[in-house]
C-alpha cells in the first residue's frame, strides 16, 4: 500500500513538474510569437513599398545580400524549432546580440532609408522649379496672384507627402500633384501682362534672364508695377 502510494506521488510530482515546465515553455512560445508577428506587421508597409518603386521601374535597391543572410537566418531558426521546439525560447539562442528581431530591424532600417532616398530624388527630378523670389515678385501682380497662391499650395502639399508610397496610387497621387502644378507654372499668363514681359519673368524664375530679355517694354512695365527693385542681375 505504501509503495503504490509512493510511486502515485511521484508521478503526480512528475506531472506537476511536467506541467509548471509547459506552462514556462508556453509563455516564452508566446512572446517570442509576439516577436515574430511585430516583426512581419513592420515589414509588410517596407514590402509593399518596395513592389509599389519596382513597379514604377525604381529598383536601385541593393538588398539582394542582405535578404539571403537574413533568409538563411530564418531558415536556420526554423531548423533548430523543428528539431527541438524549445530552442527557441533561452535568450542564447533567439535574443542575443545578433537576434531574430535585430536582424529584421537592421533590414527595415536599410530598406526605408533607401526607399526614403529614393522617394526624395524622384520626387525632386520631377519638381519644375519654383524659385520663391519669383513668386514674391508675381505675387505683386494682381492677375498673378490666384496662379501665384495655387503653386504654393501645391508645392506645400508635394514637399509634406513624405510617407513612402506603398502603391502604385499614392504615386500617381504625387504625380498628379507635380504635374497640376508644372501646368500652374507654365500657364502663368494674362492679358495684363505683355508676352515681353511674361517671358522675361519666366525665365529669370529659372535658369535666370539674359539682358537682351530686358527690353524697354520689359523695363517700363516693371516699373510702372514697382517690381524693378524686386529684381537681382548676376554672373554666371
């Protein structure tokens, strides 16, 4: 009797300790589950990001190196969880110095900043030039002056679209903006104000008017609207 007792209260130990282990391995197979599902949830905008700039024929992104470490990585990980499961819980395996969560990090890093990078200078080859002073002196203009506000809007509105695109859309919203606005640019004009004097102001907005451009009709309209002080003559 007493030895079937004894051998009862040794399994029921066992079956205790049994327990209170699954019950350790089950929090640590949860939060390392919590891991893994904040590192896709992070990556996935990234990823889309990256089909969005390669469908638009944006594929200057030298990732290739890194993802085939990172897949081997992951490849390994899961090798080892097939093996024996709890591998994946002590901090030696999964959460030191060259973890599973800082790898993903390193290549979200890298990959927004090359996305952000890239976004800036296409967003910038695209941009038609605004130069402010310009805009300040046609601003002075009363038939300039719808046109004049409209281009600044749009250009407040393009330089604050900094989020990354994550579709082909939120490109073709940008576009549309850029191209609203160079055809803002180019339809500056006005019965008030003579071709002469439309073409000089154009081009001093840009790469900058020669003399020749200063006509005496350039030059008395510019002073009969107080602009000739508004206007700076240099070398190039």
């Amino acid at each position: 009797m007493i030895l079937q007792k004894s051998t009862q209260l040794i399994k029921l130990s066992q079956y205790k300790s049994n327990l209170q282990k699954d019950a350790k391995n089950l929090q640590g197979f949860q939060s390392r589950q919590q891991q893994i599902e904040q590192a896709v949830a992070e990556t996935i905008p990234l990823v889309q990001s990256l089909r969005a700039f390669r469908q638009k024929g944006i594929t200057n992104f030298h990732l290739t190196q890194k993802a085939e470490i990172l897949l081997t990585f992951i490849a390994n990980v899961e090798a080892e969880f097939k093996k024996n499961p709890e591998w994946i819980i002590p901090n030696e395996n999964f959460n030191n110095k060259k973890n599973f969560t800082s790898r993903i990090e390193q290549l979200q890093n890298s990959l927004r900043e090359q996305l952000n990078q890239s976004w800036w200078l296409y967003r910038s080859q695209k941009m038609p030039s605004t130069n402010n002073e310009i805009l300040n002196v046609l601003d002075k203009v009363s038939a300039f002056k719808p046109t004049v506000q409209r281009i600044r809007s749009l250009d407040w509105h393009i330089q604050e679209s900094n989020s990354i695109p994550e579709s082909s859309e939120d490109f073709e919203r940008v576009d549309r903006l850029i191209e609203e606005l160079k055809q803002c640019w180019d339809g500056l004009n006005s019965d008030e104000v003579p071709e002469a004097v439309l073409c000089f102001l154009k081009e001093a907005a840009n790469e900058g008017a020669t003399l020749g451009l200063l006509t005496p009709e350039v030059k008395d309209w510019l002073a009969k609207h107080d602009l000739i002080d508004s206007l700076r003559i240099r070398l190039t």
